[in-house]
C-alpha cells in the first residue's frame, strides 16, 4: 500500500445542512459495544481509543469533510471493529445505529468533541448538538447511552447545557477530567494556547421511557 498521507488542517467549517446523504449499517455482528466519535478529523481520538481497547470494542467514526473521511477509511481500513462513515452526522446517526440497537448490541459512548461552534445565531442549526437533534434523540437513544460532549468555548457549553435543560428528556454530568485519561487532538491544541475545557456527558433519563411513544412501538 502507498505510504497513506495526512491530510491537512483545514480551517473553514463545512455548512452540515448541505450535506443530505444517508447512509445505513447493517449492525456490529459481534456484540461487542460500541463507541461513536462523531468529527473524528484525522482519526487522532479514534486511534487512542484503539490502543487502549483493540478490539474489545467497535467504533463507528463520522467525519463530514472528505479528505478526513477518505483518510479515515484508509488508516483504519484492516480494523474489523471500525466503520467510517461521512455525511452529517446528525442525519446519520439513527440510521446507522439502529439495526446494531435491535440485535442487543450496547452503544456505550458517543463522544462530539471539539465541534464546530457557529458563533453566529443563524448558524446554531448547524451546531451537532441542536434542538432538532435532541428531539430525535429523545424518542430512540437508549438511556444506557452517554453523550460525552467537550469544548473549549464556554458560550457553546452553557448554550448546549440550556437546550439539553430545555429538551427535558436527559440528564447532565460536568466532568473535569478527559475520560479514560484519553485526550483529542484539539484538546491537546488547546491546552497548548492555554484555554480551559468544558466537559459534560448526559443520557436520556429513563424516568422518560413512558414517554416515549415511537421507542415503545418500534424498538422494545
Ligand atoms: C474542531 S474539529 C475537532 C476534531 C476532533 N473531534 C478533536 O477533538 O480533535 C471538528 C470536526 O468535526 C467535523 N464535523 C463538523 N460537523 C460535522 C457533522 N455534522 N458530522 C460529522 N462531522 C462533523 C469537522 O469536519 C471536524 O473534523
């Protein structure tokens, strides 16, 4: 195989709402859980994620910018126990976890790292973590799964934690410590320039299983 070349960084965020391609996934065949790490970039988390688990686990990584996709495919293509996809993640995530959902199989974490923030109002819709998204999320997300969401933009934290709060399906954890002691590429970036970093992780509160209508009919 040629020697795979890094792509890289790119600055300038990429609109999600352009992207409307859907994708579907079979499921995981092994049982094994599953991590998700939706902005994956050039794999940096994901590969620590590796070393540390090997194939205890499976991984599905979204990254929406091409060249990070195709690199993504390539470094991790011999790994049975992780699948790239691209597209925006928010479009994709149920269609892509769902049938692994069905066959029993625990999506233990999803981590949104780093996203893009969209300072401007007009482009909060474009945020990962937007109140669309949630309300999407309330009706199939099982409540064993937590959303570890981390950033140094404390504007975006405590706007993410108001529309969480606002949704009123789940229940929030502030952390201090990167989990599993496991850093991003980003994370270590802005540690270096000095900024502090925010972290939460929340879960849907199965208290709401009563409510949730679709879930009842169709996944349990
Ligand atoms: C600021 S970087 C953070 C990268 C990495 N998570 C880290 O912490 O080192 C955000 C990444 O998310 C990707 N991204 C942004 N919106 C996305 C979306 N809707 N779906 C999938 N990936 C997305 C970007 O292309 C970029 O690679």
């Amino acid at each position: 195989m040629d020697k795979l070349k890094t792509p890289k960084r790119i600055r300038n965020h990429v609109n999600p709402l352009a992207y409307r391609d859907e994708y579907d996934f079979d499921g995981f065949e092994n049982g094994k859980n599953i991590i998700v790490d939706i902005g994956a970039y050039r794999g940096e988390f994901g590969a620590r994620l590796l070393d540390k688990f090997g194939d205890k686990k499976n991984f599905i990584f979204f990254e929406i910018r091409k060249p990070f996709e195709n690199y993504l495919k390539q470094l991790f293509a011999e790994k049975e126990n992780v699948r790239v996809f691209g597209g925006d993640a928010g479009r994709n995530l149920k269609n892509i976890l769902e049938k692994s959902i069905r066959k029993g199989v625990k999506v233990e974490k999803i981590f949104i790292n780093f996203p893009d923030p969209w300072f401007k109002k007009k482009h909060h819709k474009r945020r990962v973590i937007n109140p669309d998204f949630l309300k999407e999320l309330q009706d199939w997300l099982p409540s064993e799964t937590e959303i570890v969401f981390q950033t140094d933009q404390k504007k975006l934290f405590n706007w993410t934690k108001k529309i969480i709060r606002k949704n009123g399906y789940f229940k929030i954890k502030t952390f201090v410590e990167p989990l599993w002691g496991v850093k991003t590429y980003w994370e270590e970036m802005k540690e270096k320039e000095g900024r502090r970093v925010y972290r939460m992780k929340f879960q849907r509160n199965e208290k709401n299983d009563e409510k949730s209508l679709w879930r009842k009919l169709f996944l349990f």
